[in-house]
C-alpha cells in the first residue's frame, strides 16, 4: 500500500477515537485488526460494541455533519467524513455493518 503516513495516522486515530467514544452497551468492548487479505489488499477493522437502542444509520454514518439521533456525546459529525476523504484519496473502500450491539467498519486499500 502506497499512501501518505500522515493522514493514514489521522484516520486510525479518527476511527480509534471514535470506536472508544461510543463503545456503549452493557459487554463494552472495541478493537482495531490491520491485516493482509488474499488478494494482497490492507484491511483495517474497527469495531465498538453499540447500545442496542442507538439509532445510528451504517449508510448515513459518514456523511458529514451527521449525527446519530439517540446520541448524547459532545461532537461536530466531521470525523468520519474526514475519515471518508481520507479513505478516497487512497482509493480505498469502507463498508459499514450494523447488526445487533456491534457496528463495524472494514477498509481496504489495494
């Protein structure tokens, strides 16, 4: 993977803080996994534990401005769609999946 260090480093940090900020539930839990695929593409992984009530759009989540409807945390919407750009001048791909209590995002960069 060829890319810039230092906005590769501010979107980890974005979906770190981000991953920690809203780990919520009664399991509390988050992680972050940077491996190899198959095809030879990077992939990272971040998953938090979500409150089942969070009404959260996977789809709407990294638009900016966006912000989740049942959300108490201080914040802008910006990070993801930072994070968003970031992802695009890389020419990578980010996929959502929400299911129960736990959101996940997986990047991949060829």
């Amino acid at each position: 993977m060829f890319g810039n260090k230092h906005t590769i480093e501010e979107l980890i940090y974005i979906f770190l803080e981000n991953s920690l900020k809203y780990t919520g539930g009664d399991n509390k839990s988050s992680y972050f996994v940077v491996s190899e695929n198959k095809k030879g593409n990077i992939e990272f992984r971040f998953s938090n534990t979500i409150d089942p009530s969070d009404e959260a759009d996977a789809k709407q989540i990294m638009e900016s401005f966006y912000r989740s409807p049942s959300t108490k945390k201080e914040g802008t919407g910006v990070g993801l769609s930072i994070a968003q750009e970031i992802i695009d001048l890389h020419k990578g791909v980010i996929k959502t999946d929400k299911s129960n209590n736990t959101l996940v995002f997986i990047i991949t960069f060829r």
